[in-house]
C-alpha cells in the first residue's frame, strides 16, 4: 500500500489543490522526498541515502539527477559495480533525450570506474546515436516533474567532461612517469583481492606519494593541481564556508577566478559537496584538486586566529619543553608548565572550538615527534589541529589536572570528569586517558548539557517505521533494544523515546554511563564502579523502586540481561542497547552472554 504524506494536517492532493498545483501532486511529492534524500546524503548514513534515492528513482523514472545523485552516492559508498550499473542507465536515458554530449561525459565516468568493461568501452568507440524512444510510462498527469531544490551545474565543467579522454587512473600515472608496469600490475592484483581504490594501493605500497596521486587525477578528470602552500589565499572567500563544513567536505574556498568561486577539494568528483558550497555561497563553483594534508594546513592557517604552533612558539612554550623529552620531564616541571598561561589556552581553545564545531568527542593524539588533535563531527574523525609534539606533556598533563587525574601515573589509563561552561553552555567531559608507545592520548566525550532534547519527529525515521516505533514504546511491558555501533545514535534514540512517552502517571528511571541529557521527572542513576554501583546492581535496586519504565545503558553482561529480560517478563518496559552492527546479531549476542535462549 502507498504511503499516505501529510502535510500540516491535510493530504498530498488537498495540498496541492490548495496551493493551486495540478490535480495529480507528483511534482510536489518528488520534491518532498528529494529534500528528504538530500538530507540523509548530507547527514548520512550514506546506505539510507541510498534507499531514499531508489525509493525516488521509482517516483521520477525519467529525471536524470536522480539518477547522477544515486551514481555518486554509490561511488562514495565504494559499490563501484552498482554506480556503473546506475551510470549506464543515465546514458541510456539521456540518449533518449539526444543529450550526446551527456552521454559522453556519463560513459566516460562509467569507464574511469571499470577500465576494463568491454561494454563501456564499445560504448565509447561508437558515437552516440539516438535511442528509439521509451514506452511512456502511464500517468495521471503529462506535467513534467522539475528538479526541486537544485541548482544546474555549471556548463564549464560538463564541457570539460565531455572532452576529456576515457584514460584510466593507471593509465594517467604510467603516462606521467609515477609508476611503472610492473607496480601497476601488482596493484591491480591487490585491488582485485580487497576492492580498495588503486591510488591508495600505490601509496601503501610506497610507489606513489600523496601529490603525485593527486595531480594524476587532476590530468585524469580535467581538474586543475594546486600547492596550497604557495597559493596566495583570500579571506574573504574562506569566510563563506564555514569551518565544521570545510572539514566535513575536505573542501575549503581560495578566491575567484572569471566570476567563480575557486574551491580546493581533495576529490573535485564529489557532486554533493560542490553542490553545497554552491547553495551555501550562491556562487557558481570552479573545482581544483590539491592533497588532504595541504587542504588541512590550509584550514588550520586560515581558520584558526592562532594556531597551536604559534601560541607555543610566541609564549616560548616550545623552547621550554624541548629542553627535556617528555619521559624525562619531573612532576615539578609539569606542575609548572600546565599552569602556564599558553597550555591553559592551548586547552580551552580545544575545547572550545570542538563545541563549537558540534563535536561529540575530542581526541588528542601524540604521534612521533608530533602531536594531533582529532574532532568526531556527525560521527566521522576530522584532523584539525597539529602542533608541535614537544608541546604534549604539558598540554595532556594540564587536561588530566582539570579531570581530577594523577598526573604522576603515566603507565595506565585513568578516567575523569571536567565540568565547565562555555558560550554560555553548561559542558561535562568524560575525559579518558590511555598510554601508547608515543605517551598517553587523551579522548574527551562531550556532553552538552544545554541541547535540547531531539524529537522523535527529527531522527530521520520513514513515516511508517515512526509509527511502528511509537507503537513500541507505548505497550506497557516487553523489552526494546536499539543495536548499532559507536556513535550510531542509540542513545539519541532511547533519549527520544523517554521524552515522548515522560507522562505523569508513569515512574521512569535509568541507570546510565555517563548521564548525557537530564531529563525532568525522570530519575537517573549515575554509574560508579568504583563504589560497586555497575549497571547489574543498579538494576536490582531499580525493580525495589515501583517502576514503570527503566532505561538500562547498555546491556554488557550477562547479570545485567537476564536482570533485564526478568523485568520485562513481569511487567516492565524495560529500553536499552547493544553494542552489535544489526538487529538480528542481538540474539546471538545474548545468548553468547549466557542469557537463556
């Protein structure tokens, strides 16, 4: 049956009568779900996109850009065989419309995806001819359904496909010099075997290094190679993206050149990101390719009012550090530099700008000879910060003060908590330390205690899926596990659940590590090992308190699933989660626990 949309209260086609659209609202109904697509394709999970483009292909057979967003979707998911399959239909269908130089160009991405398929290359050898056209697909409606929300790329840069020689990657970097047969040879032999991408085989194998990478796929696709580094860069254009997106997209504006904002891009192919910076700007966009650790220096250079590097050589922070290595600095002289004024701002602008940025962790991370700080923004790592390494023993040693840590203890991990507030926002940090061969990385969980508590409505649910939920969480008993890995969103949706069935009659209490959001009228327990309070003990001492509802973190072991499974037989809501990849592997894994089966 077809899902019934609703728009403030009324159908799709009162709707549509209402605003004067024609009778049948297919226009209005691919417009709704294009702006749904495009936010799972901006948000991700990039395998959700995915069905909501394939849901709209069903919707808008015949609209090329369905198909040229699936087609990148696909790539940037890594089913290069699915993108292809996607991409040859789209020449199909724009042969149909005698688009002969979008046939070009569409088979030419096709190739460069599959070098070696017979078809494409016949495709490519023929001309363009003129396909009879497809039995019209029955209708209510002959109005032609427009791109909702989307703006034409521009012309420049379809031209600039459409010339372009279907030359493969290895191809390009035998014909620079970058590599020979023999390394091409065994790389594709690997990438036979693991289905990673070519470039990065020659990197791992040390015949290829990062610029040379680049450059070729410059030649490759027609895009311009750029040395950030030597790159005279206007402000006024890197002010137009903000920084949390130029990390997210690996994208970050340089200037303008003949009325086009120029944009350094780590993968100029990726459509989605140019798109954005194009709705964001207004501007139309001019792609250039440069390498990801010149793209990340030059965000750091040019975002950043001062960087970690600067503060520490112009406080003569560095000079002082470097007198001793890290190992053989003495608790005195740690004592010392951790309450220098530069490590002090050194942290705080960490910490800062990881709210401000929206991240859920912090990480900061000594390498060999180096030191690199790590945001997780809408759960992907992003480098931003890399300064001196000789800066990290002050810098960590002053985050394990503020977490109430033994800064004397460098040969175990330690937990603690820092309680701050900044913009005017109430921040926890669960703050983790772990030795490594290179000294001790520090990870800081941000919990922000100011942000509003997500609606069920805002956590990306299909409109059926919502309702079966709803359904779930309002029986009176059972259990209800919500799977998933790291930073999935499992918590965010036990969260949501709580505020929607939080009512007066009903006694709700959980047992949490940590407590992310404090929710009124519902009492939260506070995990302490320390003090013998686990999640098991916790719950054994819940089910002495009349409730109705209980909230468990998360089941870890089998004392607390079979406390868990108890309660729910005997009458209680129990919510909860599981560390496991999908929905049905739980069953398994509690049985694994020892759980009854």
């Amino acid at each position: 049956m077809a899902e019934t949309i609703v728009i403030d209260g009324m159908t799709l086609q009162e709707y549509g009568h209402q605003v004067g659209l024609p009778a049948h609202p297919r226009s209005l109904e691919g417009a709704l779900r294009y702006h749904d697509a495009r936010l799972l394709a901006q948000r991700g999970p990039v395998e959700h996109a995915i069905a909501a483009y394939k849901r709209l292909l069903e919707l808008l057979p015949d609209d090329p850009w369905v198909y040229e967003d699936l087609a990148n979707l696909y790539t940037l998911a890594g089913s290069t065989q699915e993108a292809v399959v996607v991409l040859l239909t789209l020449a199909d269908l724009y042969l149909r419309l005698d688009r002969a130089d979008a046939v070009l160009r569409v088979n030419t991405q096709a190739a460069a995806l599959s070098p070696n398929d017979p078809e494409i290359q016949a495709r490519l050898a023929t001309p363009p001819r003129r396909a009879p056209p497809a039995p019209p697909v029955p209708s209510p409606s002959p109005v032609p359904t427009p791109a909702p929300e989307r703006v034409t790329p521009p012309k420049t840069r379809g031209a600039k496909l459409a010339t372009r020689k279907a030359e493969s990657l290895g191809q390009v970097l035998q014909q620079l010099g970058f590599v020979t047969a023999d390394h091409l040879t065994q790389a594709l032999e690997i990438q036979s075997r693991t289905g990673e991408r070519l470039g990065q085989i020659l990197i791992d194998m040390k015949v290829l290094t990062d610029t040379q990478l680049a450059q070729a796929m410059g030649k490759q696709w027609g895009y311009r190679y750029l040395t950030l580094g030597d790159t005279k860069i206007d402000p006024d254009a890197v002010k137009l993206v903000p920084h949390s997106l130029a990390l997210r997209l690996r994208a970050m504006p340089i200037g303008w050149e003949q009325g086009r904002l120029v944009l350094a891009m780590t993968d100029p192919l990726n459509v989605i990101a140019i798109d954005d910076v194009r709705l964001i700007t207004g501007q139309e966009v001019e792609p250039v390719i440069t390498t990801e650790d010149e793209l990340l220096a030059a965000i750091n250079r040019h975002y950043q009012v001062e960087t970690l590097a600067d503060i520490s050589a112009k406080d003569g922070l560095a000079h002082l550090a470097s007198e001793v290595g890290e190992e053989e600095v003495s608790i005195e002289q740690l004592k010392t530099l951790v309450e220098d004024a530069p490590v002090v701002r050194l942290l705080n602008m960490i910490i800062d700008e990881g709210v401000r940025e929206g991240a859920s962790d912090i990480h900061i991370e000594p390498q060999r000879g180096a030191l690199l700080v790590r945001y997780r923004i809408d759960g992907v790592l992003h480098d931003v910060m890399k300064p001196a390494g000789n800066i990290r023993a002050p810098l960590i040693s002053r985050a394990k003060i503020m977490a109430d840590m033994d800064i004397a203890e460098r040969r175990r991990p330690q937990d603690g908590r820092i309680h701050l507030t900044t913009g005017g926002r109430t921040i926890d940090l669960r703050v983790s330390t772990l030795p490594t061969i290179f000294g001790e990385k520090v990870v800081m969980r941000i919990l922000d205690q100011s942000t509003p508590l997500i609606g069920l409505n805002r956590l990306g649910f299909h409109t059926n899926t919502l309702r079966q939920w709803e359904q779930a969480i309002s029986t009176p008993y059972g259990m209800i596990l919500v799977t998933g890995p790291t930073g999935s969103g499992k918590t965010t949706t036990l969260y949501a659940a709580l505020g929607t069935i939080n009512t007066l009659e009903k006694n709700i209490v959980t047992v949490e590590d940590p407590v992310e959001y404090q929710l009124p009228r519902i009492n939260q327990v506070q995990l302490n090992v320390k003090a013998g309070l686990t999640f098991a003990t916790g719950l054994r001492s819940i089910l002495r308190q009349d409730p109705d509802i209980i909230m468990v973190g998360e089941m870890r072991d089998r004392d607390t699933a079979e406390i868990g499974i108890q309660a729910a037989l005997t009458g209680h809501l129990v919510l909860s989660t599981l560390h496991t990849n999908d929905a049905s592997t739980s069953v398994s894994r509690l049985v694994d626990m020892g759980v009854e089966p």
